[in-house]
C-alpha cells in the first residue's frame, strides 16, 4: 500500500510543479513528488518477432506497450503495475519484465509470453525503489532504493529471482541509476541528490564476487547523477548529470580500473535525465525540452546534433532504427528516425499519465544489443552487454 508520507523527487515536474527537488504533487490520493529514475520505455522483439516498446506510466499505475513495426507505431495494450511505476526491465530470454513502483516498495514480476503480460509475483524492495537491472543470466535483479528523503539510508535490493531472496546493500543517499556488468563481477550506482547542495555526486561500486555484496570503490562526477549505462564492451560506463544551474554533463568513465576513473565530461545545454547507448552514440533527455546525441567515439566527445521534442523529456531507448522518448508532460512519447539525417520526426503515440522514465533496458536476446543496460535507466539503462 502506498505510504501516506511525502517522497520528493527531483525535476522536471508535471507544468507548474516543474521545479527543483523538494516540490510536492498529489497522485494516488496521497501526497508525492516525482522521482527521477530511471526506467520507463523499454525495447523488446516478442516471441513472434514483433519489435515493442514499453512505457511505464507514473501517475496512473499502468504500462503501454507499443507495437513499433507497425506504420505509425501504435499502442497495443495497456495493462496495470503497482502504484507509481518507474523502474522497467524487459528479460526477452526469460519472458519475463519487472517494474519497480516506487510507491508500493516493490517489484512487480511479469509473465511476456502473452499479451498483455500476467503478473506473477510481486517482491517486497527498500524504500522507493528506482533503477532496476539484471544479470546477464537472468538470475539476479537489482534494485536500487532511493531511501527517505534528505537521508543517507539509499539501498540496493539485490535479488535472487528463482527464490526471491533478498539482499539488501547499504550505500548512501537517494541512488537511482543502476547497471550490471555483463561479466556478473561488479554494479554501479548513482546517487542522484543527497540533499546538501554538493557540486559533485558518487557513483558507487559494489562488488558481487565476494559474499556477501559490498561497496569496494567509489567516484565522485558532476552533480545528481540519473542515467547509468555501459558500452557493449563493458569497459565504458556513462552517467547523465543533471548538474548545477542549466549546465547538464555526460562522463564516461573507464571501468577497467576500480574504482572508475573518469576520461571524458561532455559539457550539455541543460541537465541530463535518461541515456541511451547506441554504439558509438549517445542519446540523452535534457530538462530544456531537446534529445542531445553525443559522438563518444573519441576523446574530447562531441554533441553532433539536438532534436527538440519538448513536452518534459525524460526516459529515451534506442534501437531498430528509432529513438523512443517519453514525454512525461504530454503523456506521450515521440519516436524518431535514427537514420536518417537530422532524426525527424516519425511519430507521437498517446500513452498513460506521465510517462516520467529514465534510463535503458534492452534484452540480450533482442535485435537491438546481446545484452543489458541499465542507468536506464533504462529506460532504462539495464545490464549492458
């Protein structure tokens, strides 16, 4: 059930809500603020091989799940999650997707062999659960719970799937990105705001070789850290910055060192919210309303383009030639054409109440990547490849 006390969640909020951190909405019949996590949209090819994307809707307590082969895109079914959904992760090997509701402390467990998905379980987290990813095998789920606000008490649920066991890690306040490394050795976790106005935030790292999970390393980044995701190497992980002011940042960092050692800060626009890796670019939702896309392929990276999409960007996905963005004031996403120059516009598809999603989740089994990511987001930024 959710809890009747305040959560606070960072920007952007719904029209005159769209504040710093600390602003309360109503939603649920209860008083809420709008967490910034990640997750939301997430790619997956069905069993039949039907290209789909899922859209976790905040407000309402639902998911939308688009049909992307279809000319336009169109939504197929929508069905209900727990109460302020957030976290999504598509397991296409294991049929299986998990959705964080950051209002009922749980994960929600579903069947994707069918249309639309059957819950199978749902599993008790910590406390307003965020980020979501999994292990390349399917065997594992983290969960990372951003904690009581203003608190340092943010933990990682970390999950057997086949029992449900639950363990749980202490790291520090308000994590919410989140990614595995395919090789199952090691996570990484962002703190997105601890509440003290510092002008840098952690990104933590958690050994999983050693019983039981600890935190080994950390690296302090530019500030309110949202998007995780990793290369499909493993060797680069980046982190979307909301930052200080209206500057946002992109760091990459080399994780063949623990901890990571920072090698690149892509100075943006604005601050940064959901990431999406695509190869040797990246996809980033600013708070200024536009989709930057940053060539990584080098040192110093670069922003090659921006695509205004407006409507309060947050969770963005790539692959199959499309960049799915959800547009949380809209309740909409818009999706657009990654191969052709300048990345028009294809369509805007109708969704739930406030697709608020950051982060990536793409399945190993799926055409766009052989693994994960996560940060996120993601939507997701699941485990990366």
């Amino acid at each position: 059930m959710l809890s009747s006390r305040p959560r606070t969640f960072p920007p952007p909020v719904r029209g005159a809500f769209r504040l710093r951190q600390g602003r309360t909405v109503q939603a649920f019949g209860c008083s809420v603020a709008l967490l910034l996590l990640l997750t939301g949209c997430v790619f997956a090819t069905a069993a039949s091989g039907q290209t789909t994307a899922y859209v976790a809707n905040a407000f309402d307590g639902t998911v939308s799940l688009i049909d992307l082969d279809v000319a336009p895109p169109a939504v197929i079914t929508t069905f209900d999650t727990g109460a302020l959904p957030l976290g999504v992760l598509v397991d296409l090997p294991r049929d299986r997707f998990y959705v964080t509701n950051f209002g009922d402390e749980t994960v929600s467990v579903f069947d994707t062999s069918v249309v639309p998905p059957t819950e199978l379980t749902e599993i008790p987290v910590g406390v307003s659960p965020a980020g979501v990813t999994v292990s390349s095998d399917g065997s594992t789920l983290f969960v990372a719970n951003s904690g009581d606000p203003d608190l340092a008490d943010g933990t990682v649920s970390i999950i057997d799937v086949a029992t449900e066991t639950v363990t749980t890690v202490s790291v520090g306040a308000n994590p919410e990105g989140i990614a595995a490394h395919h090789d199952g050795t090691t996570l990484y976790v962002g703190e997105q705001e601890d509440g003290a106005g510092d002008t840098t935030s952690p990104i933590w790292v958690i050994d999983l070789t050693s019983g039981p999970p600890a935190v080994t390393g950390q690296v302090d980044i530019a500030p309110e850290v949202h998007g995780l995701s990793l290369s499909a190497d493993g060797q680069r992980l980046y982190a979307a910055s909301f930052g200080i002011g209206v500057i946002g940042t992109l760091t990459v960092l080399d994780t063949t060192v623990n901890p990571p050692s920072v090698v690149d800060a892509v100075t943006l626009a604005s601050g940064a919210f959901g990431l999406a890796v695509e190869g040797e670019r990246v996809w980033l939702t600013m708070d200024n309303g536009d989709v930057a896309i940053v060539d990584v392929s080098s040192v110093p990276g670069s922003v090659i383009d921006t695509v205004t999409v407006g409507g309060n960007p947050a969770g963005i996905d790539v692959g199959a030639g499309m960049a799915v963005i959800a547009r949380a004031d809209d309740d909409a996403v818009t999706i657009l054409d990654t191969k052709a120059p300048g990345f028009p516009v294809i369509t805007s598809v109708d969704v739930g109440d406030f697709p608020f999603s950051i982060g990536r989740f793409i399945s190993a089994a799926s055409v766009f990547s052989d693994g994960f990511e996560s940060g996120n987001l993601s939507a997701w930024s699941a485990v990366s490849p």
